[in-house]
C-alpha cells in the first residue's frame, strides 16, 4: 500500500507545524546535547534555561503593574499641585492683579517640569511673568480649556499634564465661569528615582 504524502507546510495547522519543528529540530538537537555532554550538565542547562525564563517572564507583569501604578500615583501629585496652585492664585485672579501672580511653590514640588496659568478664552499664558503673553498650543493644554473641570492626561511616555479651572464670577450670567486654568507637566520618571530611595 502507497502511504500518504506529509500534509504540506501551507495546509498545517498551527499545532501541526509546533508538533513538527519539536520532532525534527528540537529533540534531535536535545539527542546531539545528550551525547555529547554528561547528563548531569545537559539536566542542569535545562534547569538554568528554566529558572533564567521564568524570571524573564515574571518582570513583563512586574514592569506594567509598576508602571500602572507610577501613573496612578502621578496623576494624584499633579493634579493636587495644580488644584494648589489654582487656590494660591484665585484671589489675585479675581481682582485682576495679575502682576501678583506666581508659580514658584509649585515648581518647587519634586517631578514638576513646568507650572502655568493660562487664560481660558485664547490660551495665553499670564503667569510665569517670564512667559505672560506667550500662546502655548499643546494638546494637553487645548484639551484642558474644553473641560469646565479638574483633568489629568499622559501627554508623551514621561510627562502628565494636569489642570485645574480658576471661576471667576461673570457678571453678566451672574454666575462664575472658567476663566483660567492652572496647568501643570509632571515628571513620571521622578517617581522610579523616589521608589528607587526607599
């Protein structure tokens, strides 16, 4: 009786081409180790392979949780600097003293790259002194003059941006409305240094 062509490789299925590359590459590879080594060293590579793998392995989790978690923690920091930064400066907002205006307590805070406030109704930026005037077009600050609220956002792969709205009361709804933000860019990598102290 004729026996049956090997089914070809297009037509294997994806446990058909594992079973098949473990049967004509691997073991006779593992054979040749065997013959060539004592058993004791050929068991013991098996085992580092084994350990050194698992190890590897158990750091993706690891890596993403950490990183997770340094979001989390981020986003808090920010946004508490910026809500603080928003309370030191509403009174001189309020009365249009914006001469008064200040962001140093918030740049003094561990992981803070940048501190602003800027107006609402075009962007540009009233406090630092050293910036007031300039227009600032990122996608984190276009973002945060359509929120009326709090936000927080990763704006690249290290820096959280976070607002918080300054209400100022409008006299002609009679109501207060958001007339600035206070925005600050967070530093994520200055918590792996933070941890790393610990």
């Amino acid at each position: 009786p004729l026996h049956a062509a090997p089914p070809l490789a297009s037509q294997m299925t994806f446990s058909e081409k594992a079973d098949s590359y473990i049967e004509n590459v691997m073991m006779p590879a593992i054979y040749k180790l065997a013959i060539m080594f004592p058993f004791k060293q050929v068991l013991l590579g098996f085992v580092l392979v084994f350990v050194f793998g698992v190890t590897l392995l158990s750091m993706i989790p690891l890596t993403t949780i950490t990183k997770e978690s340094n979001f989390v923690e981020a986003s808090k920091r920010a946004k508490s600097v910026a809500r603080a930064m928003a309370k030191i400066n509403e009174q001189a907002l309020l009365s249009g003293q914006l001469g008064n205006l200040s962001v140093q307590e918030a740049l003094k805070e561990d992981g803070i790259k940048e501190a602003l406030i800027i107006q609402q109704s075009d962007g540009t930026i009233v406090a630092p002194s050293e910036k007031t005037g300039r227009d600032i077009s990122n996608s984190f600050v276009l973002h945060a003059r359509k929120e009326s609220r709090a936000t927080v956002e990763q704006v690249d792969g290290n820096t959280i941006g976070a607002s918080h709205p300054i209400g100022v009361y409008d006299p002609v709804s009679g109501e207060p409305s958001v007339k600035y933000h206070a925005i600050v860019f967070y530093d994520v990598s200055s918590m792996n240094v933070d941890q790393g102290r610990m």
